[in-house]
C-alpha cells in the first residue's frame, strides 16, 4: 500500500488522540480508506476510527492491509512535521515508511508490530437517553467537576441535562435545558437515565474534540457511554466508555 494525506495536521491530531489511550496501533487499510479499532489496556476506553480514501492526495491500496505499530515510535516522527510538510506512508519488508517532504527531506522507517494482531470487536450497546452539545459545553463541565472529584455523572430527565460530581466534603452541579440553552442541540431519554464514569479518561477521548463543533453522547443507567465525533465529512471517531460503579 501506498498513501499520502492532504492533511497532515489532521493525521497528528488522530494519533494523539489514539496516543493519549495507548502504546501501540493497527491502522486498518482497505480500498475505501483506513479504520482503527483499538482498546485501551485497561479495558476501559475503546476507540473507533474511520477514515475515507478522500483524506488521501493519492491512495494506492489493492488489498486490505494492517499496520501495526508503537506509538512511542510514530508519534515521535509526528511531530517533526510541519504544517505544510507530505508525507507519504508505504509499507515494505515488515516496515512502516515514512517520507516527508517540506523544505528538506526526510525519510524514517520503524518496525511493525505484532503480525498476529486481531482487530476489536465493537460491542453491540442499546442505550436509553442521548444529547448532542458543543465541545465547548462539556469541556469545560469537566473541568468544573475535576475541581471536586476523579468522577463526572450525567443525568438526563426529559429535556434537562444534569452534570455533576460530588466527594465527602464538596459538590458541583449544572443543569442546561434544550429551551434555554442553544449549545444543548439536542436530547432524547426513556425515563430518567444517571450514569458515572472516569474524568481522566474523558478529558484524553475529548482532547481531539473542537469546542465549537458538536459531538454526541448516548449512555443508559450506569452502563457504558458512546462519544461520537465527526471530525469533518471524510472522517469521524467515536469511544466507548466504561462506566464507574456507583
């Protein structure tokens, strides 16, 4: 396989987000783009990245193609690269290559990883309340609750939607509605659904999150969450999250 991207800013910004979650990667190649499918080590946050063909200048892929690879080692060459450098990704002799071209060149070549690499299954999850909101919102809600606890809730009750968290001697809480708030795009609930998870963990999946941009978040009582992001229209990710025990 052979390809370059007309991003490369984009392609930095997945692999951090992926890096930020994990060591190492599949990066899934077939006719129709790439995909990634990957869970944390800790069983706690999954990843689900799909990419079409049209983020590529050029995109040569004859058959389905798994590059497995450390992160430590490709993040690395990353961040060399500057905005307006290429870079063309090639595979050969159970090697991952790199070619940039900007003011110079350069070329790397690091090792694939762990041949007998299968990719994750996505867990088949019905949930019971979801929202759409801006980056913005949740972002900083977080950042409010990480001044009480490791841990966020989320309640949905028609259309009010409850973000709290809350330790032995402090408490915060907001409460947004779709008639009053314009960034609360929309929301959607079977009764009341109150779920908890990791603030650590949310603030890594939400860091390739544009505040003015929307994502969606469906969860059920205390039962995982999906974040769903559409980074622009040739590329989206999504995580699942476990939830914390209440």
């Amino acid at each position: 396989m052979e390809a370059e991207f007309k991003d490369v800013e984009l392609f930095k910004k997945i692999m951090d987000a992926v890096g930020a979650l994990m060591s190492d990667v599949s990066l899934d190649f077939d006719t129709d783009g790439f995909t990634i499918k990957a869970m944390d080590p800790a069983n706690i946050a999954m990843i689900l990245f799909e990419g079409k063909k049209s983020l590529f200048s050029s995109f040569v892929v004859e058959k389905s193609t798994k590059l497995s690879v450390s992160l430590d080692d490709l993040n690395g060459i990353l961040k060399t690269i500057k905005k307006d450098d290429k870079v063309r990704l090639n595979d050969s002799k159970n090697k991952l290559n790199l070619d940039i071209r900007g003011k110079n060149k350069m070329h790397f070549s690091i090792p694939l990883i762990d041949e007998n690499y299968t990719a994750q299954k996505v867990p088949q999850l019905k949930f019971t309340a979801d929202f759409s909101i801006l980056g913005a919102v949740i972002k900083d809600a977080i950042k409010a609750a990480n001044l009480v606890d490791d841990s966020i809730y989320f309640t949905v009750d028609g259309q009010r939607l409850i973000i709290g968290s809350r330790s032995e001697e402090k408490e915060f809480s907001e409460e947004m509605s779709m008639n009053e708030n314009k960034e609360l795009l929309d929301i959607k609930s079977e009764g009341t659904t109150r779920a908890k998870y990791s603030i650590e963990y949310l603030i890594k999946v939400l860091g390739i999150v544009d505040p003015e941009k929307p994502l969606k978040m469906s969860f059920s009582n205390n039962y995982p969450m999906k974040l769903e992001y559409g980074i622009n229209p040739d590329a989206s990710i999504s995580f699942i999250l476990a939830n914390r025990i209440e």
